[in-house]
C-alpha cells in the first residue's frame, strides 16, 4: 500500500501528540509534585511497559503496535492491591509511570535510528490514560467491596466494561486518523480498524485484567509470570506480520519481471497498483479487497510471459481485444497456479471484460487505470492526463464503468495537486 | 491410516498398560476420593478438553502438538498428581473427528503419564497441592519449574520415540529439530498454567476464560502465519515456473535447483533460517533471464561478445528485481554471484575459491546438475552417474569440491526424486532454444570480434 509516511504529520495526528505530550507533563509534573506512591510497584511495572516498548511489533498496513506495552499499561490502570496491600496510586501517577515506560523503551530503537511513530506511541498514551482516569476514582471502592465479601466479580465487571470501552475509542480515534491518512471514507476505516485491532486488542485486554488480578494473589511474581505467555503471542504476531510483509514486496517484486523482459514500459505495473488502489480507496474498498487488487493490478500483464515476443511498447490499450484477453486469460492461469490467490486471479482474467459483461469491481479499476498508464505513462503533464481521462469518457461506459472514471479523475487531479 | 510397525505397537501397548496402572494406583490410594476438590478438577478436565480438541498444527509431520497442557499443569498445582493423571485423560476424549482410536490411547497415554510424572517432581522439589496463597509467590516457582521440566522432557522422549518407531531415522531428525525450536514457546505457555493457578483462589473459573484468551488468540495468529507461509511458497513457485514458460524446456527448473540446493545445505548442516532462504534463492536465481532477448537463445553457433554479455548480465537483472525483498538478504549474493567459477572464470565479478558467497557455490553446482539431468533440444537429458562424473571432473576448476562432495553424498542417500523427462515439445506452440547457459558440458562458444 502506498504508505505516504514521508509527507509529515497531517493535522490529527499534531493534535494527538500535542494532547499526549500535554498529559505526559502533566503526569510526570504532579507526581514529582507528590511523591511516587509504591514505588517498587510503580517501577516494576514501569519495567514491563519499556520492554513491551522494546519490542513493539508494525502490523499490516504500517500498524505501529505494542502489546506487551499496552497490556502492561491497562494492568497498572486497573490495579487494586498487590499482594493484599490496597494500590493507591492516582490516574496522573498512572500516566507519569506510562510515559516514562514507554519513553525509556523506545530510546535503543531511537539510538539505532529507529525513530517511533510518535502517533502510534500518542495513540498507546492516550487510551491507558482514558482508562485511569475513567477507573482509579472507583478504585477504592471496588477493592472494598472485594475484600470485604471475597467477591471479586463487580471488580472483574467493570474493569471489562471500561476497557471495552477504551478500546472502542482507540478504534475510532485510529480510524478517524487513518481516514485522514490514506483518503477512505471513515465508516471503512472504522471497519478496517476494528478487523485489525479485534483479535490482538482481545488478548491485550485479557492479559491486563489477568494482570490486575493475578497481582492479588501472585504479588509481582504476575510480572514475569504474565510477561512470557503475552511474549508468545506476540511472537505469533510478529511471524504473521513479517510473512505478510514479505508477500507483498515479493509480489512487487517478481512483477517487475515483465519490465526487464521489455513486455511493458519500466514502471507500469507499479504505476497502475498505485492508481488502482487511489480508486478503490475512493470507491470505498475495504482493506482486504485493496489487497487483491493491489496483487492483481501488479500482476494484470504477467500473461505476457507467455507470449512469443513483447508486443512492441507493451501497451495492451492498443492491443486488440482478441489478444488482450488472451493474456488476461494466460495471465489468470499463471496465478491460478498458486492455489491460493483464487479471488486475484478472477479479478486478473475479466480485466477486459466490457461493462455489461459485470467483471468484478477491482477488473473495472485495473482495466481503467491500465488503459489511463499506457496513454500517460510516467508524465506527470496535467494536459496529457486529462486527454486521457476524456478518451476514456469518450467511451460512453460500455468498456469502462463510468463511476471508476470519476474516481480516477479525481485522485488524479489530487495527485497532479500536489505535485 | 497405514499399518503400526511392530516395534510401535508394542510402545504404545506397553505406554497404554503403564498408564492404566498408574490411573488405578491414583484412584486407588487410601483416601483421594476423599479429599479431591471435584468441581475444581471437573473444570480442569474441560479446560484440557477444549484446548486439547484444537491443537495448533505445526510443521511436525503427524504430530499435531496441543498446548492443553498448561491445564495440565495448572492440575498439578490444584489438585496434585492423582488429579493431574485425571486430566490428562481426558485426551482420549478429545473432540477431534478422524483422529483413530489408537492415537486417542496413545495421547490419552502420555499424557496421563506426563501428569502423574510432573506432579510428582512437583511434591519432590518441595510444593504442596492446594490453592496457592499469597506467601506462596515467588517460592512456588520452584517446584513448578520442576514440573514443568518433568513434563515437557517426558513429553517430548515419548513422542519423539513413536515417532522414531513410527517414521524411520530421517524423519526422526527433522520432527525433533522442530520440537527444540518450538520448545520455547511450550515454557512461555506452561506459565499460564501458573498463571491459571495463582487466578483460582480469587476469580475460581472464569481465571480459565482469561488466561484462555490470549492463548487463542496466539493460536490464531499462528494458525494465519503458517496460512500465509504456504499461500507465500505456492506464489512465489508460480511466478518462477511463469518466468520460466518461454522455454519449454526449462520448465520446473526453478523448483528442481531449488530442491538440489536444499539438498547441500542441509548436508552442510545450514540452520533453519539459512536453509529457507537458499530455498527461494534457488527458486528466483534466473530471474533475471528474462532480460535476454530471446534470439540471443534461440541462436544457432557461436555468439558475439555483445550478445554473451547480454546472458552475462542476468544475475544482476535477478538481483535488481528481487532487491526490494527485505528478508532474502543472504540470497542476494546467492543470486548475484551463481555464475561464478571456483578458478574465477565466472561471471559478473569473477570471484574465486572462497570469495564466492556459500549460497552461490551451492546453487552453482544445484543448477549444472539440474541443467544435465534434463531434456534440452539439442540433446536428451543425460543419467545421473554421467552428470555426477561431470561434476567430479569440474570440482575444483567451476565447482566447489566440498559442495560437490557433499551433494553426491545426499545423493547417494536421498536419490534425484525430481528426475524430469518432458515429453515432446507439442509442436509449434512451445519454444524452445538451442542454448543453456547453465550447462557445463556445452559451454557457450563466443567469437572473437578482435
């Protein structure tokens, strides 16, 4: 996916860290101010959050994530006793321990110039400090209630409840960040967050409750003892995130291939996967449809391998239809091999197929962003681009679809905006 | 499933009897039935049920290891090693449809034997079964660990003889280098069952649903990691075997250097990691092929300076593509540099002897064996000995002398199941060339323009 990282901050993601680093002087000011309240508790749990900092793993589509960071930081939000003694620290301490964690943890990655994404670390800060200053004023009740009866289950309620409800404003404030980000509709990226964030969050959540509680009865033996288990799965994650990462450079990659072997002009695989994804974004696709067109626009001419010889200048716009659907066809068939990627290789074999036929929504994409690359190509010339987009209304919607045109118009107009 | 050999019939029968008696011995002793928690042992025995009916598969050929036994351990803990022994035979239940009886017994088996021994080490290194309390922690650390070691060594000698019995020696390497390398992640999941210990006393049950959770969520993780892992391997052979269809005659040849090559790394003893990179490094090292123009292949006699230089530069057009592929890193220079002779008469650079990166020297070798042993259009694939002989005789002028050996060696154990004999070209359709870069014994001819 293009990740447009190296454009600087957009305005939300200034205001969160603007909010977070607010907090975090705030936090650190009233507990000098104070007095660090158990400090050996403070400071092991301080300890956890620096190396779930440390080892904080990037998720799919450039997901900053820490759960063994984020989990420690809900366990110290929710604690209420340790080893039987009542925990007494105030939601500001909570957030001093929480920024000083997470600080510490990311100075090595810094030092071997690594630099966080300061958005996803404000991001972590702010929802553990929506959930201390939603839960600490209860504290003290909740533990009496559970030392008093032995009933622990109010407690276990509405640690669940806030945290649930933590969760789901981290979802919304990420959306509303990456909408932002990347130009999608909101209600999409709400529902690609919540798909990201559902599983992984689930185990955070787990794991800081289980912490708070296992602090009752194991004392700061939870620590370590909880640490392990966290670490496995964040190792689980980490595997997950590295092959998908890998799977996508080496699809880019190998899609290079038709562009040394001189079927198609240097850059247009690359080129029509970035337009095509443009479209789709504005078309509202989610993230799992993005991600097969993005495969099956890089991989749209691999059907020319086939081929005896390069047709000459490779631009399959001018082809004729026969033949460029028998490299769709080819084409198909070459991914089809795989066993796997079944969906990209019905979106690669209908890719010419007219309107009427009712090709796929990510064929209609590719079709129309192949056809605006072999006419354009790498110009970036705003009178080229918008001949172009006329020839391809020209058409009156019976070999493009009409509503991918004006999509196309308008990422094109942005992208030639910016430039 | 296929017929036991005898040696594991016995195993297993001898494994179900000990068993059987260890189960009479708990039960029978002077009042356990008595003293036993039974709600608390009830819940472990469905905790080990759920966990134990869906195991995370991994790469063990017809091991699928389960991490039920964090319940496991969380009944040593509870409710001692009579109870322990209790839970672990729940195995025999497991929800797990097509899975024979002879398995169930045999995991029902172990694991009973598995409890009793991790109880056991737990009472002898000092820990007393019950809810532990607050001043247990940290000391109970100790005789956990104890049981957790009992456990988990005892678990992974009786798998791995039956699967010793079972599969023969070969088998039996691999199976166990990957039990060590995911023994790891059994310790991290053994403390949840601490974890479900030290929960009991203030949340009883529903500690299970915490501690549950995570761990399936790993699981899940995992289950999409190794998902993708094979969706990855059948695209990336794909797109070789694509770059490859021009030539029908090289058809698979990818795959087949890529097999060769894992042959002689693995006889070299390459770690894991090393070994699947030279596996793609195999499968991607031509191609860069794809930048030659195909008359320069297709041509009859001698080539021109112009025309070799062209084939000499595929390895860095491979290079080029497959750069922006992070993780490959050592298969870079594998890539790169597989044209390279041991005399440094090779191409790009002309390195020579040890300064041909390790991946080279193994795929260089790989990929003349796989070019003599099959079919081009001038000349029928030739038989193994002619090809082994070619390379013996280009040991130490092209090839690696210790690669060479050591791919004869794996050779000689393992056999060439990839042998390829492609039929006939179907006429017209298929091209073909007249040229093999990569065959020794009909290096390409090259006139001189001065």
């Amino acid at each position: 996916m293009a990740a447009p990282r190296s454009q600087g901050l957009d305005s939300g993601q200034l205001l969160l860290i603007c909010a977070a680093g607010m907090l975090t002087i705030a936090g650190i000011s009233h507990t000098a101010a104070a007095g660090l309240a158990d400090s050996r508790v403070a400071i092991g749990f301080g300890v956890l959050i620096a190396a779930g900092e440390l080892a904080r793993l990037t998720m799919p589509g450039n997901r900053e994530v820490a759960p063994v960071s984020t989990a420690a930081s809900l366990g110290y939000a929710l604690l209420l006793d340790v080893g039987g003694r009542e925990a007494t620290q105030s939601a500001l301490q909570v957030v001093a321990v929480m920024s000083v964690g997470m600080i510490a943890g990311a100075l090595p990655h810094v030092a071997v110039g690594r630099p966080p994404r300061l958005d996803a670390m404000a991001r972590r800060l702010l929802a553990g400090s929506l959930l201390a200053f939603a839960y600490r004023p209860f504290a003290h009740s909740l533990y009496d209630i559970a030392r008093t009866t032995g009933d622990w289950w109010p407690a276990l309620g509405v640690m669940a409840l806030l945290i649930a409800v933590m969760l789901a404003a981290d979802v919304l404030i990420a959306a509303a960040l990456r909408a932002e980000q990347v130009r999608t509709a909101f209600g999409v990226a709400v529902r690609d967050e919540f798909r990201m964030a559902a599983p992984l969050g689930a185990a955070v959540a787990a794991s800081g409750m289980l912490l708070a509680l296992a602090s009752h009865s194991m004392d700061l033996t939870a620590l370590p003892a909880f640490a392990a288990p966290l670490l496995v799965t964040q190792v689980a994650f980490r595997k997950y995130a590295g092959i998908r990462a890998t799977y996508l450079q080496t699809v880019r990659a190998l899609s290079r291939v038709t562009e040394v072997g001189g079927y198609v002009e240097p850059g247009h695989s690359r080129r029509v996967s970035q337009l095509s994804i443009a479209i789709g974004r504005e078309l509202g696709l989610s993230e799992p449809q993005l991600l097969e067109l993005e495969y099956a626009a890089l991989m749209h001419d691999i059907g020319q391998l086939s081929l005896r010889d390069p047709i000459p200048g490779g631009a399959t716009v001018l082809t004729d239809p026969v033949q460029a659907r028998r490299i769709a066809e080819l084409g198909a068939e070459v991914i089809r091999q795989t066993g796997v990627l079944h969906g990209v290789a019905d979106i690669v074999r209908r890719q010419c197929d007219p309107v009427g036929e009712a090709p796929p929504i990510a064929s209609r994409i590719i079709r129309a962003a192949n056809a605006f690359d072999d006419l354009v190509g790498a110009s970036t010339d705003r009178d080229r681009a918008a001949a172009a987009l006329d020839r391809l209304r020209l058409d009156g919607g019976t070999e493009y679809d009409a509503a991918v045109v004006d999509a196309m118009a308008r990422v094109v107009d942005r992208l030639m905006t910016r430039l | 499933m296929r017929e036991l050999p005898w040696p594991a019939k016995v195993y297993s029968v001898a494994l179900n009897l000990a068993a059987v008696f260890l189960l009479a011995h708990c039960v029978l002793v002077a009042g356990w039935m008595d003293r036993v928690e039974w709600p608390t042992l009830l819940v472990l025995a469905l905790l080990f049920l759920v966990c134990e009916s869906v195991p995370t598969l991994l790469n063990v050929p017809q091991a699928a290891v389960s991490v039920s036994y964090s319940a496991a351990l969380a009944a040593v803990v509870l409710v001692g090693p009579e109870g322990a022994a209790l839970v672990g035979l729940m195995a025999v239940l497991s929800v797990r449809p097509g899975l024979p009886l002879v398995k169930r017994l045999f995991n029902g088996a172990q694991f009973v034997i598995c409890g009793y021994a991790a109880g056991w080490a737990f009472e002898t290194a000092g820990g007393v079964p019950g809810l532990p309390q607050i001043t247990d922690f940290p000391g109970i650390l100790i005789p956990y660990g104890a049981a957790t070691a009992a456990f988990v060594v005892i678990n992974v000698v009786l798998t791995a003889t039956i699967l010793l019995l079972v599969g023969g020696v070969g088998r039996h390497q691999v199976a166990l280098r990957s039990i060590f390398q995911f023994l790891g992640s059994y310790v991290g999941y053994a403390t949840f069952g601490l974890l479900i210990a030290g929960l009991w006393a203030t949340v009883q049950s529903i500690s299970t649903v915490l501690v549950l959770l995570p761990l399936f969520v790993a699981r899940w993780a995992l289950g999409h990691y190794h998902a993708e892992q094979r969706s990855y391997d059948a695209t990336i052979a794909a797109l070789c075997q694509a770059v490859e269809t021009k030539d029908y005659y090289t058809r698979g040849h990818c795959t087949r250097v890529s097999a060769a090559s894992s042959m002689i790394a693995e006889e070299i003893g390459m770690g894991t990691e090393r070994l699947r990179a030279i596996r793609y490094a195999g499968m991607l090292h031509d191609v860069g092929k794809l930048g030659v123009p195909t008359k320069v292949l297709q041509k009859e006699g001698k080539l021109t300076e112009e025309e070799f230089a062209a084939i000499q530069l595929h390895p860095m057009r491979g290079l080029e593509i497959v750069r922006g592929i992070d993780f490959l890193d050592e298969a870079f220079a594998g890539i790169m540099h597989h044209h390279e002779r041991h005399d440094g008469k090779g191409y790009p650079m002309g390195l020579a002897g040890l300064e041909i990166p390790e991946f080279a020297r193994i795929i260089a070798v790989a990929d003349a064996f796989d070019s003599m042993t099959s079919d081009r259009a001038y000349r029928k694939a030739k038989p193994l000995d002619v090809a082994v002989a070619e390379l013996l005789k280009n040991a130490g002028t092209q090839f690696d002398p210790i690669m060479v050996s050591n791919f004869i060696k794996a050779l000689g154990r393992d056999g060439w199941p990839l042998a390829q004999t492609a039929p006939e070209p179907p006429g017209e359709l298929a091209e073909t060339t007249v040229k093999d870069h990569d065959d020794p014994t009909m290096p390409i001819q090259v006139v001189s323009e001065r």
